[in-house]
C-alpha cells in the first residue's frame, strides 16, 4: 500500500545554507524564529495550533545558537529581525510576517484559512503536537507541595522559570503553565500575585492540580 509523503512539520535551520534549501525546497512554506522568553512559548503555541490543521514546512531558528541563519533571513527579506518571529514564504518570497506579542490566532487565522492547504483528514486528526519537558516545573511544584517551599519562594523560582522558558512549547501546555500566575512581565515580586487571602490557601491544590493536568 503506497503511503503519500508528507513535507515535514518542523526543520531545523541551522546555518544560511540550510535557510537556502529549505526555501529552495518548498513552494510554500515559513520560517520560526525561536527567542529566549516565554514570548516563544506563546507564539509557537498559537503556531502549533494551526499546523496541526494545515500543511506548511516550517524552518525554525533559535535565534541565540544559529545566529547566522537568523541574519541570513533579515538579509534574504529585508524584514527586521525580532523574536519570536513568523514569515511566510511563496516560492522563496515573504509575503507575511508578525513578531513578538502580535503572534496571535487573529493574526494567523486569516492567513493560514485562506493560503495554505489543509492537511489529509487522518494526519489532521492525529495532529502534530509539539510537548516540551515540563520535568522542571513538575519537580519545583512538588517540592512546594511536599512542603519543602514557602508561598514567596516557589512563586519567585516558579515566576522566573516561566519568563525565561523558550521551549517550542503546545498551545496546550503554555495555558497549562500559565495557569498559576499569569503573566510573568507583570510580577514584581511579593505575594500580591498569589491573589486575594482566601485564594492563597489554595494555593498548594491548584499546584497539585496542575502537576496532575502535566
């Protein structure tokens, strides 16, 4: 039984040369610049959400590692670099591009409803879901239930941890992880976020929760 190929989800580019042939490759198809926050994790998230539905190769660069590549794009389009980053290519040429917070479902949706192909019916059920390790928080989170933690302190190591993530994470898994405090550029440190009296000594079974939704 002949099996029809599919292009691949996710390549990696790690040097111009391989930016040139991924384009040269696909007709159509989108570059991923990964940065080093948590803004990463939310962009490919809403990203993930839509490759799952739709066929498109996406080149994704972690900006800090592969450098080279990253600048070869700004070069090869003229688009400034920022990240998280998404550009869009038809036959080698950007034809869309969005950045940092503005990697949202309203942005993307238009875009992806009305250029690029559905996947097969089987492919598109099963998905392409992207999980990164969450052993770290599961790890720091169990701590604080075991006790082993006060409110202040799991908040700051948790808060932290969150807003330096750059992990190419699910959609799923960064409302999972943002569940706790919400956005971390707004923490300033304190107990202020942990909500109102009533809501901190449940603090340790919403953490519970979590570990278990993980």
């Amino acid at each position: 039984m002949t099996q029809t190929q599919q292009s691949p989800t996710l390549v990696a580019l790690t040097t111009p040369e391989e930016v040139d042939t991924f384009l040269a490759q696909y007709p159509q198809a989108a570059v991923f610049k990964a940065g080093t926050c948590h803004k990463t994790m939310q962009g490919f998230g809403v990203l993930e959400t839509f490759l799952a539905r739709h066929e498109l190769p996406v080149g994704f660069i972690r900006v800090v590692d592969w450098r080279p590549a990253s600048n070869h794009i700004a070069e090869l389009t003229g688009i400034q670099h920022a990240s998280p980053q998404f550009i869009l290519f038809d036959h080698g040429k950007p034809t869309f591009d969005v950045d940092n917070w503005n990697i949202t479902a309203e942005a993307l949706g238009p875009v992806f409803e009305e250029g690029v192909p559905l996947r097969g019916e089987q492919v598109a059920a099963e998905g392409r879901v992207v999980e990164g390790n969450v052993e770290p928080y599961r790890q720091l989170m169990q701590a604080f239930v075991d006790g082993q933690l006060p409110d202040w302190q799991f908040q700051e190591r948790y808060v932290n941890m969150f807003r330096d993530d750059a992990s190419l994470r699910s959609q799923r898994q960064f409302e999972l992880l943002s569940k706790l405090f919400g956005d971390p550029d707004a923490y300033h440190g304190g107990l202020h976020q942990l909500g109102a009296p009533q809501e901190r000594g449940d603090l340790k079974a919403r953490v519970q929760e979590l570990i278990d939704q993980l």
